[in-house]
C-alpha cells in the first residue's frame, strides 16, 4: 500500500513537471517585420529554442518602424495587467514610461552577475539609457546608429559623385541628382518617426552633439541661429524627396534605392540589414556612412528587452535577457540586422566593412540618444515634436519664425522640468 502511495506521488509529481513544461512560455513582442530584422531577431529566437526546446515560443510581431504600432499594444496589455514575458523597448525615455510607474522589474543582479556593469562590457552611456534610477532594468541587443547616410553607388558613380564630408556639400548635391533625373533623398514617413529623424542628423550636423544635448533637454529653444539654420535646410532637403514619401515606410524608401530611383536615404543602420536582405553588397551596391557634417557622432538607437512585474514564466524571460546580453547573441543578431553589438568587447570579425568601421566609431565617439527612437526626449514631447515637422513638412510656405514660434511652444509646453526628471 504504502509503495502505491509513493508510486501515485512520483506519477503526480511527473505528471505536474510535464504539464509545467507544456505551459511554459516565452511571449514576445517586437516591431522586426522589415527585411534584415525579421531574420535578425528569428535567428536568436532560434538560439532560444535550442537552448530551451521546451519552452514555446510565442511571438507577437507588430509592424512598425520605430515601434509606432507596437507601442501602443504594450501599453494596454501592460496597464491592463497581462504583460508578455518580454517586449522591444528603447532604453532611455520610452523605458522611462514603464520604469516610473513601477511596471518593470529591476534586473541590477543580473547585471552584475553576468558582468555587464563593465564599462569595457557595455559603454557607460549605455548602462545608463538602461537603467532608472540606480537599478537596471532593461538589457541592449543591439546599438543602432540613427546619423547614417545610405547611397546607391551606381548613381554616384554615374554622376562622377563621391559623399562630400560637409553638409553644405551634402545639400549642394541635391539639385545635381535630381536634375540627373533620380530623388535625391528617399524617404517614407508614413510614419513620421523618420521625418524627425531627419531633423535629428541635420541639427546634429548643424550645431554638434553638445548643442544637440542642449536644445533636446530645454536648456536653448528654438530661437537660436543653429535651430533656425537647421530648419533651413530641413526645409530644403523636403523638396528633394520622393512624392510619395507619406505613403511608404522606412523599408519601402529603402527599396527606392535598390531599384535604382532614389540616390541616398538618411536611416538608422537597420538599412543595412535591409539592403543586404534585398541581396546588396554592402561598399559594392551601395555605401553608408555618417551624415556629413556628423562624423565623430554617434546618435544611439538602443533596442533593449526587460521584464515586465507580473511577467508570465518568468524564468524564460531571465534566460532571454542572459542570452541577448551573451557576446553570441548579439554577433548573431547585428551581423544580419545591420547594427553592432551593444558589448563592445566583441571583435569586428566577420561583420560587414560598414558595421565593422561603426564598431570602431562607437568606441571612440561622442554618443548622443536619438529623439525619433525613443531615447533622447519624453515621449510627449516626442510626439508633439514629430508632429510639429510634419506640419513644417507639409506646410513648405511656413516662415523660419512660423517654425520656431511651433517649436517654442512644444519646447515650453513638454520639456519642463518637471517632465524632465527621472
Ligand atoms: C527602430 C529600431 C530599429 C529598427 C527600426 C525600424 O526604432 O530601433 O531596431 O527596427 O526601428 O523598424
């Protein structure tokens, strides 16, 4: 009798252990749809299921540049109290809104025990774009670089052009592409994340990152001749893009330049995964740089994934987080998707030559946050900010002043310091 009782009690006990790993899942969310990012984050899924092949992996896709859609389907899960195991996130800002609230959890020990709190590991800037108020909350896969300039090399050489190292330079060359019959700058801003972004690589080449820093914290409004410069040539290069810029996304303006009909595009590095899914070689197809006039700049994108309070499982959300944070991982992803790792005591072997040289940059250039990906600014700033170049953008007779007076009032309205502190 009593060896059936310990018999009945293995059986439960088994029968238990089966049903946990059959109902143990990872669930995540991420905006990786595009060419380039949707193989780069399968193929560390894929590094997830062969370390853990019991574990069900249920991915939550959401298309959308700069996370324009998933963002909001993360809120609402999350303020209604059923998180993912994990989700995409910007360190900085954006993780920020969730931070504040007390809706993510601290990992600071497993910051520490995986030894990322090197700063020879992850770049000081960075540990702090993922930490909220002396904890770490979020982990990087990933840095991108949002002052980059994509050109088709075909049409360059056509057109005797190599990239000047001036932004003049750089806008003196529009009207020679376009009279040669190509858009000079491709761009889609169907959603207008990437029309900020453009203004971010243009003050930046403008007034340098210190000045960058300044005006994005409040400390200069707009009505300062850098701004008014920048918005200068803002205004100048919005005449020299693609017609149907507001009906195309990030990628599709991209593929603008991979058929031959647009010379360059301003985009984060994730056009470099784009680019060479779409079968280019990068420095023969084409070649990406930094936005003239920002060499020495690194404007940071940093994808980074946390654990949500109440997360589902969450031991499969730790061993993610460990996974992405491995110097594997983060080889694996950003050689397909374009970007570098966040660890920079990784080696540049096997990346491709435009990687390999950011690689170098990072180590040694002054890093600022980007505002169109979530990390520089509040989010309601950034909101309002995106749709105040749209405005701008659509509205080519506004005055210079007419652009400050907007942009003034964004500034006084959202960058107050109450809003600015965290
Ligand atoms: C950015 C993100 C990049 C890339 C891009 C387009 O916000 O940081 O990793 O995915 O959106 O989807």
């Amino acid at each position: 009798m009593k060896s059936f009782k310990v018999l009945l009690l293995v059986g439960l006990i088994i029968g238990a252990m089966g049903i946990m790993s059959i109902a143990s899942t990872f669930s995540i969310y991420d905006w990786w749809t595009a060419g380039g990012e949707a193989q780069a984050i399968a193929s560390v899924l894929n590094m997830y299921h062969q370390a853990y092949p019991d574990v069900t992996i249920v991915q939550n896709p959401v298309a959308g540049g700069a996370g324009v859609n998933m963002q909001a389907v993360i809120k609402s899960l999350i303020f209604a109290g059923v998180p993912p195991t994990t989700f995409q996130v910007h360190a900085g800002w954006e993780m920020y809104q969730y931070t504040s609230a007390n809706l993510l959890q601290p990992i600071t020990n497993l910051w520490q025990s995986e030894g990322w709190t090197s700063t020879s590991v992850f770049p000081e800037r960075i540990q702090q774009l993922c930490s909220y108020k002396g904890q770490y909350y979020s982990v990087p896969i990933d840095v991108g670089r949002a002052n980059m300039v994509w050109y088709n090399k075909a049409i360059f050489d056509k057109l005797g052009l190599t990239m000047p190292t001036t932004f003049q330079g750089f806008i003196d060359m529009l009207p020679v592409i376009k009279a040669a019959g190509y858009t000079p700058i491709a761009l889609g801003d169907s959603g207008n994340w990437t029309t900020a972004m453009l203004f971010d690589s243009t003050l930046l080449a403008v007034g340098g990152p210190k000045f960058f820093d300044q005006f994005f914290s409040g400390q200069i409004d707009a009505s300062n001749p850098v701004v008014e410069k920048a918005i200068g040539y803002f205004k100048t290069e919005l005449q020299y893009v693609n017609s149907n810029h507001a009906s195309l996304t990030w990628d599709q303006a991209c593929g603008l330049l991979v058929s031959g009909q647009a010379a360059m595009n301003i985009m984060g590095d994730w056009a470099n995964g784009y680019f060479k899914a779409a079968g280019w070689t990068p420095d023969v197809n084409y070649g990406g740089v930094a936005v003239p006039g920002t060499e020495g700049v690194y404007n940071l994108v940093i994808d980074s994934f946390e654990l949500p309070v109440g997360a589902p499982d969450p031991q499969n959300g730790i061993n993610w987080l460990k996974l992405i944070g491995s110097a594997q991982a983060q080889i694996t992803f950003n050689q397909i998707k374009g970007s570098i790792p966040a660890r920079i005591d990784v080696s540049s072997a096997g990346f491709d030559p435009i990687s390999a040289a950011n690689m170098t940059a990072l180590k040694k250039d002054v890093l600022v946050s980007s505002v169109a990906n979530g990390s520089e600014v509040p989010i309601a700033f950034e909101t309002d900010w995106e749709n105040a170049l749209t405005v701008i953008e659509y509205h080519p007779n506004m005055s210079i002043q007419a652009c400050v007076n907007l942009m003034n009032s964004i500034i006084k309205q959202d960058l107050t310091p109450e809003n600015l502190a965290h």
